[in-house]
C-alpha cells in the first residue's frame, strides 16, 4: 500500500460478463480461467476441484456461458444439500404413482437440463448406490425415471465440483473408480485465496461495495492497516469467509471509513507447529475457533454457522466428523485430526 487508505468503487471488479462475481488478477487465478476458456467450447466433462468457499459454483456458471450451451438451460443440483431418500428422484424424476404421495409426474434435474448444463455441486456426497445410474448417464445420456420402464434420452453437458479429495474415496471404496475417471476427464483446480493474496484487495474493494450499496451505508475508504490484515490472513473458508466478514464489517460502520473486526482474526503465527497442518488440521481449528467465538451457538444470524458461511445442518456435519466438541475447547492446534 502506498497510500493510507483505500477508496471504495462504484462498481465491482470482474473479469468480463462470461466470468461473472469472477474477482482477480492474480497468476493462479489467470491459470484457472485459461483452463475454464479451453474447455467451454467442448462437450467435455469437468471436474472442479478445491476447498470450500472458492467459487466452485462461479467456475461452473463461467464454463457454461463460454459454452455453445449458452443459451440453454443451466441446472445446478447440491448433492450434499438433499436426503438420501429424494436424491434419486430429484435427479432422475418419477411418474404418476411411482411411490406414495408421487400424485403427478416430475420431471429430475437431467430432463430439466436437456441441450443445456447441469452443475453437480458436492459430487462427493453423491452415495455408493447411485453411483452406478449416475455412471449410465455420463456414458449413455438415458435413464429411467422411477416408476418408468422407458428410456429417456438426454443431451446434457456435465461439470461437477467438489472439496473431498475423491481419488483417496476411490482407494477407500467409497466412491467409485468408473465414476471418477468419467468425471475427471478435464479436472479443474479452483485455488484457496491464501494462494491468490494480491487479489484479496479487489475482492474486498467489491464486496464493500457491494453491501454499501444494499444497505445504503456512506463507507467511502478503507485503512491501510485494515487491508493489510485481510490480505495477511489466511482465510481458510477463502473467498465466501472474507465476503461474509466484509458484510458484518459494514454493518459495523456508520461512518465513512471502514470499521473492521480485525480483534477476531488469527495474528500470523499463532500455533505454529514442526510440520504442516492438514487441511482437516486447519478446519478443525477454523471451526473450533469459531464456535469458541459465539459461545457454541450453532444456528441463527449471530451464530457460528453464519460467521463460516455454512449451513446449520453441513457444519453440524463437520464437528461430528471432525470431532469438534466442547472437550476441545482448551485445545488450540491438535496434533492430529483425521482427514477421512
């Protein structure tokens, strides 16, 4: 920084149109939409891979609109976020009758994204059992929806996303090898924002300006100092983490300058150990840190959930696998925390 503050745009630095909420200029970045523009023009199968809170879902949109799909239908279904009882269903579809309260047919995500896109975000959730139909489709583009014995044909165009780690699922025998290869046949890796630090300035420039507009606020400029602490954290829920702190950021400024909460960001340093962290190793400690924050309120606008930017429901699922508990709470780096 060369001055000692930062004034806020009117509008939001983005790539172009086809990489729409696409924030940066960094090298990493570059790499991953030259990867992005090489692939829209196929037909070609993608998987998008990298930590939660990335842009997965931007990177996913950006190959659609680049794509000879365009002006098609773009579907995205979160695996993660159905029951494992409706998730066949949903993607598939049912007739008339096919199971009690199917009083109409409905139409799944595969016929509903037909000449277009469908997005399988959280393909790691997908479960053993489906696999094998979600396979057919990827290689045939038929099923049948429940209750059917007729084959449907579809022209869909496939990108998947997730942050599981699938080729150790493979060997783990709880995703299968058919599948992976079929998904991965263009794998696209989208980086953490603590390996793209030069674009943390214009990310927190258009999210700032961004809530200031919707909230009608007057933040006009952003200290020095404040800037250089967002760009020195390391952000482990990445660009999702760093929006929804800028968002409760100016929600605490009334005025014309920023009033960020640095106090409730880890200093550089702290916890430092011999050997690397695993990822699982830093989103233990991320999650603990936070939930230690809001008093272990889970749910609501004030707790945890929100200060992470995840649903009630997927961190609740985290602290069990992750075994984050109130037993944990002395405890600042873990010596190990398991990754499966």
């Amino acid at each position: 920084m060369t001055t000692t503050e930062e004034r806020v745009p009117q509008h939001s630095d983005v790539m172009c149109d086809s990489f729409e909420g696409i924030i940066g200029n960094s090298l990493p970045l570059r790499r991953t939409l030259d990867q992005v523009v090489t692939v829209a023009s196929t037909d070609s199968t993608v998987l998008i891979e990298g930590e939660t809170g990335t842009g997965k879902e931007l990177i996913a949109r950006a190959i659609h609109n680049l794509s000879p799909r365009s002006d098609q239908n773009y579907v995205r279904f979160n695996c993660a976020a159905i029951p494992l009882g409706l998730l066949e269903s949903e993607l598939f579809g049912y007739e008339k009758g096919a199971f009690t309260g199917a009083v109409v047919r409905k139409l799944g995500r595969f016929e509903l994204s037909n000449g277009g896109t469908l997005f399988l975000d959280e393909i790691g959730d997908i479960p053993l059992e489906l696999q094998a139909k979600l396979l057919r489709v990827l290689q045939e583009q038929e099923f049948e929806r429940l209750g059917s014995n007729l084959t449907q044909k579809v022209d869909v165009r496939i990108v998947a996303a997730t942050h599981r780690n699938l080729k150790q699922m493979v060997k783990e025998k709880q995703f299968r090898s058919d599948l992976f290869f079929r998904l991965s046949v263009f794998p696209i890796f989208v980086p953490p924002l603590r390996d793209r630090r030069e674009d943390i300035p214009m990310l927190v420039r258009a999210f700032v300006g961004n809530y200031v507009r919707r909230m009608g606020r007057r933040v006009e400029t952003i200290p020095e100092e404040t800037m250089s602490a967002l760009v020195e954290h390391d952000w482990p829920g990445n660009v999702r983490e760093l929006q929804n702190f800028i968002e409760r950021a100016v929600i605490l400024s009334p005025g014309l300058v920023l009033r960020a909460p640095l106090e409730g960001l880890d200093r550089p340093g702290e916890c430092i150990s011999s050997a690397p962290k695993t990822l699982a190793q830093m989103e233990f400690d991320h999650i603990l840190q936070a939930v230690k924050e809001t008093d272990w309120v889970i749910g609501g606008p004030m707790g945890a959930a929100t200060k992470l930017g995840l649903k009630r429901t997927t961190l609740i699922a985290k602290m069990r696998k992750l075994g984050v508990s109130r037993s944990n709470e002395a405890i600042s780096c873990p010596a190990s925390v398991s990754s499966s």
